[in-house]
C-alpha cells in the first residue's frame, strides 16, 4: 500500500508543473491529513470531506486509523470536478501522454486478454464495454481487435477515470 502512495512518476510531474488553482498548497506537504485537505477545499465539513472520500472521487489511503490524501489526487479531483472545459481538457491530454508512454510496448492493435492487462481490468469489465461501443474495436472473425489509440481514448475517458483503475504505474 505504501509503494502505491510514493510511486507514479508521471503524475508527480504533472503535479509540479500544474499546481492546483488553491492559494498556498506549496505550503502543504505532499501526502496532506484530512483536516488539511478540509483546509485546502476552502474549509468544508468534515462529513463533505468523508463523502468525497467515500465516494472516491478524492482517492486515499488508510495508514493505521488516518486517511493520507495525496496532494496530485487532489489536484486531479479540484481540475476534474471545479473547473473549466477547457482545463479538463488540459488534464485529458496529460494523462493521455501518461498513457501513451504506458502503453508504448503493446502492439498496435491488441487483444481483449491484452487489453486487460493494458487496462488492469478484468474480462468482466472489458467486454460489455466492447460489446456495446463504449471501447472502439474491430470485430475479426471471432475476436474483437482494439487499435491502441481506441485504448488510450477509452483510458482516458470520464468512465474509467471514475473507475478504481485510474493511474496504473509506468513500468
């Protein structure tokens, strides 16, 4: 659990040079309390600050009986929830460059046993999202044939970012 916590190079990029719109966060640490993420939002509830949590769309960590909140995390959250289209969109082409890198060893076109892999999902997941389009394909014979750009558009698409798959490490 910790080593999910420290890792993931490209995000701690993107968090250094995109700082989050909230005054003062150099002055935060990088994992921050739930009292300080309470302090970072402008000051919300504690029960809001749960419900975020609980919800996941603020991810966190348990370490012993405290939640640890990582600043990119909420980062992501406050551009992905609080702001402009224009930066959402920002944050769609970091992450698909995140994901460009991540996936640079697969073929061009991949299986749904390799996509699953791709996308740290199981079959359960990927293939009614191939079934009914919501993940490009092509249909050969018997098998569904992604093209790794369809993979990187669905990766970084609002359904899987809401999914618990968000932000694999880069190998």
């Amino acid at each position: 659990m910790l080593a999910e916590i420290i890792n993931n190079e490209a995000m701690d990029k993107y968090v250094n040079e995109n700082p989050l719109p909230v005054t003062n966060l150099d002055s935060y640490p990088d994992y921050l309390s739930l009292d300080q993420m309470r302090e970072v939002l402008g000051g919300i509830s504690k029960k809001k600050a749960f419900s975020l949590i609980l919800s996941e769309q603020i991810k966190s960590s348990r370490v012993g009986r405290t939640r640890i909140i990582k600043k990119r995390d909420l980062i992501v959250y406050t551009k992905t929830y609080e702001l402009t289209e224009g930066q959402r969109r920002q944050i769609e082409d970091i992450l698909r460059i995140h994901y460009e890198k991540l996936f640079s060893e697969y073929d061009d076109a991949v299986t749904t046993d390799i996509l699953e892999k791709m996308l740290n999902a199981s079959n359960n997941y990927v293939l009614p999202r191939l079934r009914d389009g919501r993940i490009k394909s092509l249909f050969i014979g018997r098998t569904f044939r992604i093209p790794k750009q369809y993979a990187i558009d669905f990766a970084v698409s609002k359904e899987h970012q809401k999914s618990k798959r968000r932000f694999p490490q880069l190998a």
